[in-house]
C-alpha cells in the first residue's frame, strides 16, 4: 500500500507547478532515499555545482528507513498540492 501511494505522488509530482530549488533538491533526496537507500560514492567535482548540491542534498538523509523516506515524500507532495490549489 504505501509502495503504490509513493509511486501515485511521484506521478502526482510531475504535474507540479514550478518549486523553488530546495523544494526540488528536498522531493529528490526523498526520491532516492526511498528506492535507492543510502548515497554512495564520492561527492561530485567541486564545479560540478548541481550534482554536489544533490548528493549533498541526499547525503543528510543517511540512515533514513525506505518507509520513512516514502511517507514523508507522499506528505511533502500532498503539501504542495494544497498549496497549488
């Protein structure tokens, strides 16, 4: 259930008006924490400015269960919505 309700809000997300950086640097840390799990790698090149910022982003997310991730990616996609209405 909360699978099919993750992957509903991911469709829902694209149909979003436009959000400011850290809204979409929030939606996709919570994306990949929740299918992907903890960041791996190193951290991108210093000028490769919107990957560091990325990785960053996901990177404070470690530790974070995949459930817990996709709740609060359903939440925040859900507060967008109402706010768009």
């Amino acid at each position: 259930m909360l699978q099919q309700e993750f992957n509903d809000a991911a469709e829902r997300s694209k149909k979003l008006p436009e959000q400011s950086n850290d809204i979409l640097l929030t939606l996709y840390s919570l994306y990949k924490q929740a299918t992907a799990g903890d960041v791996a790698g190193p951290r991108p090149a210093m000028f490769d400015f919107r990957g560091r910022a990325k990785f960053d982003a996901w990177e404070k997310l470690r530790g974070m269960t995949h459930d817990e991730a996709m709740t609060q990616y359903i939440a925040l996609v859900r507060k967008l919505e109402s706010e768009a209405q």
